[in-house]
C-alpha cells in the first residue's frame, strides 16, 4: 500500500467518493479508504433531490447513473387528508427528473469515476486513528488491513466515514450545533409498477415511495420515535412494524403492496441525530454525515453530502496550492458549509417533530424553496480548477 499522498480520504461512499473525484480532477494525490468492499450497500434516503441532481450534471456522471438503470421521475404526488396533489418535475439548472438509485449502484459509479481521475482506492481497510506531528498538526492515519497495520501520511485527513466517524472521534471533534433527535424510520424494497415519487402525510407518519433499480421501489415511513416504537413492540419484529404503519397511516399505499414483492428485510432507524460537528482543524476536515446529520424525513443526505464535497475540495485544493490560505480556506469552509446546510436543517428538525399537518405542508412548501435557491448556487459554482466538466 502507498503510504503518502496530498490528502487521504477515509470513507468511500457518496461524500468520500465525491471529495477525492473533485480532487484528483484538480490535480492532486488522493488516497481513498473503505473498510467496506464495493459494490455494496448501505442505509440510505436513496432519493437526490434537485441540488444533488445538478451536481451530478455538473460532474458529467449523471447519465452514468441513468445508464446504470436508475430510472429518471417526472412526477411527484403528494396524498394528505386534504386531498391529493400531483406536479410534474420542471426544467430547471439543466435538470428535469429526479432520481434514486440503488447506494450500491450510486456508490460504485461514484468510486470509478474517482478511479478514472486517478485517485488511489483502498477498501477492506479500518482506520484506527490518526497520526500526529510534534505540534498535534494531524498528520496521518493508523490503519489495518489483512491482518497488517499501516502507517498513512498526508498532507490532509478528510473523515468521510459516516455518522459514527472514527476520524471526527480521533480529533474529537466537538457538536457545534444540536436539535432534538425525536425521528425514526423504516424502509424495504417492492417490485411492482412505480412510476413517480409518492408521499402519504398522516398524524405523526410521512410515508412514500421511491422508484429505484430493477422494477423495484423503496417503500418508506417516518414517524415519530415513540410511535415506531410501539408498532415495533405490537409487531414483536421490526420486519412487521412497516407494514403496520402503513396500514394505519397510508391505507391507500398498503393496498398496493403484496409481502411476496417484497425483496429485502425491512431496516430501520430510531432517534435519528441532528446536529453540524466542527467542520475542519488542523491538518484534517470532516465531510457528510460525519461532519452534519440530520433526521431522513426529508431524505436530503445524498445531497448534503455532495454539496458540502464539492465545498471541502474547493477548500482542499486552495490550502494544498497554497498553505498560507489553509486557515482562510477551512473557516470558508466552515462558514459555506453551515450556511446552505442551515435552511434545510431547521426546517427537517421541525418537521421530525411531526407538527400538525397544515405545518407540514407549509414545511414542505419551505423545504422546496430552500433545495431550489440550493440548486441555483450551486449550478452557478465553479469546479476546481483542471476539472474536466463532460458536456
């Protein structure tokens, strides 16, 4: 195994994928990290909203996910007390569909794009912590693979490793912002005929359905922790707790659903966190969820995760240029990251309280607002410099 490079990036999914593509393309030595094999999956809001969906564009990777059988949604349906609602997806930022693929399918197109631009990939490999010089710059990472331990030095260390992230424990990362974590889901996947996004509202459930891969969709509910709790104790298996809140809340959906269609396990969260940790320090940054959370009811991870890649790699490839600009490029950073993320984040911890349903819409409405405004920033960035944008 290589043992230096400019940055190492450990966590090879969609934020760490994206951060090492972003800086390979830029010019410089990434070495990328997994303890996981590829492809393979993982929990997952599977949608990409609107602002994801134009980085996507904008990387030249969209029609590879496409291509890989994610199937393009023109059409989203909202069923409510009220009524029901259906708009068609419009033509904006060069985008007119949305998607939600597969993570193992997501995950790999991200992983070889990053490849193709060079980036040094390592997976089977557990990081242990980081390295340090004399001055506690951090300097490294301690690792293991194989049953051999590996000593790994870079300029930067980027944890991108997820939610519990070794890297934002190592340099103890401290919570800068924190909301009530009160939210839990549940999600398995159907075969069937699923041709647009659905959302069913209720009291205290947000349930819907995402066409994904294979003539299959993520069939989902959010709820309130204490009502999934119940449903689970009800059930007595969390495989059954599904089925029973969308027999309650979303009867409509549950028709429709026959348990031979389903085709994976039901998984599940409860007390999903909402919070932003210290996004940066010295020698190293975090990215997605190990550095921001929050709660899936408004399944914007995919999207927070390659905002704030492209964010971190504008600030990487500014340090490693020139290291007089570290302290200026990482409180940039900073500032950038938690200020599109800020929008969103508040309106997603109130919504994971489950206010009254006039609320909710009128969240919704907001939500919509924020992931438009997001989109045209970033539709008006500039990438990298050396960044090969396709077509």
């Amino acid at each position: 195994m290589r043992t230096a490079a400019d940055v190492i990036v450990v966590g090879a999914r969609c934020a760490g994928a994206a951060t090492a593509l972003l800086l390979a393309r830029a010019g410089h030595d990434v070495l990328l990290l997994d303890r996981a094999t590829f492809p393979s999956d993982t929990l997952s809001t599977h949608v990409i909203a609107r602002s994801g969906m134009v980085q996507l564009h904008r990387w030249g990777l969209l029609d590879a996910v496409v291509a890989s059988g994610a199937p393009p949604i023109r059409q989203v349906e909202f069923t409510t007390a009220a009524g029901f609602m259906s708009r068609a997806i419009k033509d904006r930022y060069g985008v007119d569909f949305l998607l939600a693929p597969r993570r193992f399918e997501l995950d790999q197109i991200l992983l070889e794009a990053a490849r193709a631009a060079g980036v040094t990939v390592h997976t089977g490999v557990s990081v242990d912590d980081v390295l340090r010089d004399d001055r506690g710059r951090v300097v490294g990472v301690q690792a293991h693979s194989d049953g051999r331990r590996h000593e790994l030095h870079a300029r930067y260390v980027v944890g991108a490793d997820g939610l519990g992230s070794r890297i934002a424990r190592a340099v103890e990362a401290p919570l800068t912002i924190v909301r009530p974590g009160s939210g839990a889901a549940h999600y398995a996947y159907y075969t069937g005929d699923w041709a647009a996004i659905e959302h069913f509202l209720a009291d205290d459930v947000f349930a819907g359905v995402f066409p994904t891969h294979a003539g299959e969709a993520c069939i989902w509910a959010c709820t309130a922790e204490h009502l999934a709790c119940t449903y689970r104790k009800q059930s007595g298996r969390t495989g059954n707790a599904l089925t029973g809140i969308l027999a309650d809340a979303a009867p409509s959906l549950a028709a429709r659903l026959d348990e031979s269609a389903r085709r994976s396990p039901v998984r599940g969260m409860l007390r999903m966190p909402n919070h932003f940790r210290q996004a940066s320090g010295s020698g190293w940054a975090l990215v997605g969820d190990a550095g921001y959370h929050r709660d899936a009811v408004t399944g914007h991870g995919i999207s927070d995760a390659f905002r704030d890649a492209e964010l971190l790699a504008d600030a990487l490839d500014a340090a490693l240029r020139d290291p007089d600009c570290e302290t200026g490029s990482f409180t940039a950073y900073a500032i950038e990251r938690d200020r599109m993320a800020r929008d969103v984040f508040e309106i997603t911890s109130e919504l994971a309280t489950y206010p009254p349903q006039g609320r909710f819409l009128e969240l919704q409405k907001q939500l919509a607002v924020a992931i438009d405004a997001m989109a045209s920033e970033l539709g008006a960035r500039s990438l990298p410099r050396a960044v090969t944008v396709a077509a």
